[in-house]
C-alpha cells in the first residue's frame, strides 16, 4: 500500500488496519521508533490519569 492508497482508503478502514499500513509504510520508509523510556512511561501516565478524571 502506498501513502496515497493510505489516505483514498482512510475512511473505508479500521483503526487496525491503518496502524499496520502506517507501519508497514514506516518499514519500508526507513522509520525506526524507539522504545519510550521508563521516565517517558511516567509522564504519560501522569498526563493520562489526570486527563481521565474528566472523561470519567
């Protein structure tokens, strides 16, 4: 799939087939995400907790 395919096909796909393309584009492409660190874990989960007291 192309990033073009990607973008025509967006609506016609779910949230799991786009992450697998956006990977599968990201591989070929060259992209390498890093795995987020313990102190990154951290900061998301503190952003995280204080956005769900709203939502819950």
């Amino acid at each position: 799939m192309t990033e073009r395919e990607l973008i025509d096909n967006r609506d016609a796909m779910s949230l799991a087939e786009r992450v697998e393309a956006r990977r599968d584009l990201d591989a070929q492409s060259g992209v390498v995400y890093d795995v987020p660190s313990a102190h990154q874990f951290g900061q998301l989960a503190r952003v995280m907790a204080y956005g769900l007291q709203f939502v819950a």
